[in-house]
C-alpha cells in the first residue's frame, strides 16, 4: 500500500510537467530544477510508487499506462491544492463562502453577467467560480457535486436535482438582410428547413431542440457548418454561410441594425425556460441557498414589473380628462 506521506508537491508538479512535455529536460526547466535533480526525483517517485511511469527513450519520455494514470491523479490533486489556496487566501481577506455555477451558454450570455452583479453588490462577501458548460454536462456536475447550483435548458432531463424556473427566452430566426426570409415578420420553422443551417456543436441542447423540431416537421435539419458559440453563429451567418436560430439576447445589437434580421418564430418551442438546480436532499451553504433562492426569484419579479406597468397603463387609460376651464 501506497504511504501518501511519501510523496510531495514538487514531485507531482514534475511528474504532471514531465507528462505534459514528454521531455525531461523541458520538465526540469518547469520545475526550475536541474536534469539530474529531476530525474532523480522521477525515479524517487517511482520507486515509492512501484510503478514506471515513464520509457526513457534517446529523445525524450514516453509514457506507460500507470505513468498516464497517476499523472490525471496528480493533476487533481495540485488543481485542489491550487483551490484550497485561493480559499485560503480569501478567507484572509474576508471572504466567507464560495458557491459554484455551472451554467449553459444561453444564461451565461444573456442573464447571468448582469445577476451576478447585482448578486454580489448585495453579498460582497461570498466568492462565485462559475464555468460554462453544455446543459447536460451542467446537471452532471451538479449530480458529481462539482457544481452547487446548475443553470440548463428546459429539455435537458433532470431527474436527481430539485429544479426552480431562472428565465425565459425567445429563440428567433437570424438572417442576412438579403436573405429570402428576412422580408417576413414571423416564420414557421418547417418553411426555413429547405434552406442551409449554421448550428452549435453536437451535445448543445439548442441543437437537440431544432433537431427534435425537424423531426417533428418531418424534414431534414440542413446543418452546412458547426460552431462553439452563439457569435461564431452570427459571424457565420453574417458571411451568408447559412442561417441559424439562437436567442435573441445573444445577437449582437449593433449586427441587428446593420447586417442581420432575426426574425420571430411562431412556434411554440421557441420560447424557452431556463431551468436553476441544486442536487436533491444535499445541504447548500448559507451563500449557495441565497444564491439559488435569488436565482430562482428574478423571473417571478420580472413577470410582476411586467403586469404592474400593465396596469398602470390601464388605469392612465381610464382615469377621466379634466374638465375643460
């Protein structure tokens, strides 16, 4: 059995250095150490280990299947050793919780930057490390407990998390300006289909939602090209390589007033919920409950903005004009 008290930090830099280049020379310079240092730690580590971990060959290293093995342990446990001192350097600077937000791209470009600060202007003392992800690896990190609090899409299943409504969006039609389409007010999504696509990458739940569509139109999702991001999309689309749906918070104004036209859909699926989730029967920290719970209460305040100006506008509709003098 492996004492784990024989191993150091050094020797796991070295080692995940040693991986990454493939080269003892280059590791050693990383580790600002000498060749015959390094390799004298490598062979240290080893011995403790009962493991070769590398093939030295005339022109470098190569590694064997433990060296590979041990190498991803060593990388998380630096990455943790790395986190624990900026916790602790947090704390000293008063600092008292941190929350993790894993979220898909849609909330992370519409909503998220302007509710975070809003968030944190209220709550100075807590640190936020947010990650952006696809919605299905969003869920999987909440489900690992990478994640405390998860933002994805509404269809992504989620069946281990308690889930809350965060916000709506309308997914729209964009066009260039020249495009056959762009002269509509609305468009049916089944009437784009005989036209190319620009899509975000497979495993995006936007894509599983056209594509679920199509299927649904009974035609054919003509994907030209795929990209990252939602402004890789409009840059594609912006070159006339094809059109795309997307949010319309995603676009760009200054593209919607020059180049491209993003058109309403009439379809029901079009308008989406963003979903918030925590993993079932887990205890949240103070901060990471006041983040969900702040979250998950912005929709409903907006909605009661929305019918409160409603009404006002009704009442100054109403309201008699004074009498003549």
């Amino acid at each position: 059995m492996l004492n784990l008290l024989q191993l150091d930090l050094a020797s796991l830099r070295l080692l995940v250095l040693a991986a990454n280049s493939q080269n003892l020379t280059k590791a050693a310079d990383g580790a600002h150490m000498t060749v015959s240092a390094a390799s004298k730690r490598l062979a240290e580590l080893e011995r403790v280990t009962d493991c070769t971990l590398f093939i030295r060959l005339p022109r470098g290293l190569q590694l064997t299947p433990a060296g590979r093995g041990l190498a991803e342990h060593a990388r998380l446990i630096l990455e943790g050793v790395e986190r624990m001192a900026h916790d602790a350097n947090d704390f000293s600077h008063g600092i008292r919780g941190h929350v993790r937000l894993f979220a898909n791209t849609s909330a992370v470009i519409q909503f998220l930057p302007k509710d975070l600060n809003t968030f944190l202007a209220a709550n100075p003392h807590v640190r936020i490390g947010m990650e952006e992800a696809l919605s299905d690896s969003t869920i999987q990190a909440v489900e690992d407990g990478r994640a405390d609090i998860g933002i994805f899409a509404d269809n992504v299943l989620a069946p281990n998390l308690e889930v809350r409504p965060y916000r709506a969006d309308q997914l729209v039609l964009l066009v260039p300006n020249d495009h056959p389409l762009a002269e509509f007010s609305q468009v049916s999504f089944a009437d784009t289909l005989d036209y190319d696509y620009v899509a975000l990458n497979q495993g995006s739940s936007l894509l599983r939602r056209i594509n679920d569509a199509a299927h649904e139109a009974r035609k054919l999702l003509k994907v030209r090209i795929q990209v990252a991001s939602f402004d890789g999309i409009c840059r594609m689309i912006e070159a006339g390589l094809g059109i795309g749906i997307l949010p319309l918070e995603a676009v760009r104004h200054g593209l919607l007033e020059t180049t491209l036209k993003a058109v309403p859909l009439v379809d029901a699926w079009a308008s989406r919920t963003l979903f918030a989730g925590v993993a079932v029967n887990t205890r949240l920290s103070p901060e990471a409950a006041n983040l969900f719970n702040f979250l998950t209460s912005l929709e409903k305040i907006e909605l009661q903005q929305v019918a409160d100006a409603h009404e006002l506008t009704a009442i100054g509709q109403k309201r008699p004009l004074p009498p003549a003098i």
